[in-house]
C-alpha cells in the first residue's frame, strides 16, 4: 500500500540544490543517474515508510527516519497515511543543527 507524500519547503530546496550542484560539478550523465536514484529512493519510502535500509533516528526529533541515497540522507517522518519527506541533507552535515526547524 502507497503512503502520500507531503515534501517540506527545506526538502524541494535541498532537492534542487543537490541537483544544481550536481550537474555544475559532474554534467549531465551524472545529474540524471542521481536524480533517478533520489527518485527512486523517494519512491521506496513512501511504498514502505519502514524500509529495511532506512534506520530510527529518535534522538534527532519524534518519529525520524533516515534513509541513506549516494552521499545524502532522506530525513522523513509518517503521519497516518502521509510520508513527510522533512530534509535531504548530505552525510557530513550535522544533523541535528539542520533540523532545528522540524
């Protein structure tokens, strides 16, 4: 069964970002070979909010899973039937500082 999905604000800016820079850095093979991937792995959460590979992150705010995708995290939550994608932040950026507003 399909969840919904609501995508915060800060997650279609990060979306774009990560794509902008990707394309910048590493044309556009690679911008469409990530893209594809955070799609699919957009995909695979809001089919199964519980993922095998998406891990509790509790301690980073009530309900939060990550989800890791290339070098990036999806960080997203379940209300009822509704997966809210919160943030896509990459591995090395601190968590908790960039999820102050969740």
């Amino acid at each position: 069964m399909s969840h919904s999905l609501k995508v915060t604000r800060l997650a279609s800016e990060d979306y774009e970002n990560i794509l902008d820079y990707t394309i910048e850095r590493w044309g556009l093979g690679q911008y469409r070979k990530y893209r594809s991937m955070l799609r699919d792995a957009i995909d695979s959460i809001t089919e199964n909010p519980q993922h095998l590979i998406s891990k509790t992150r509790e301690d980073l705010f009530d309900g939060a899973r990550l989800y890791p995708i290339g070098r990036h995290y999806l960080v997203y939550y379940t209300s009822g039937e509704i997966v809210i994608l919160a943030r896509i932040l990459h591995q090395q950026m601190d968590l908790v500082s960039n999820l102050d507003e969740i």
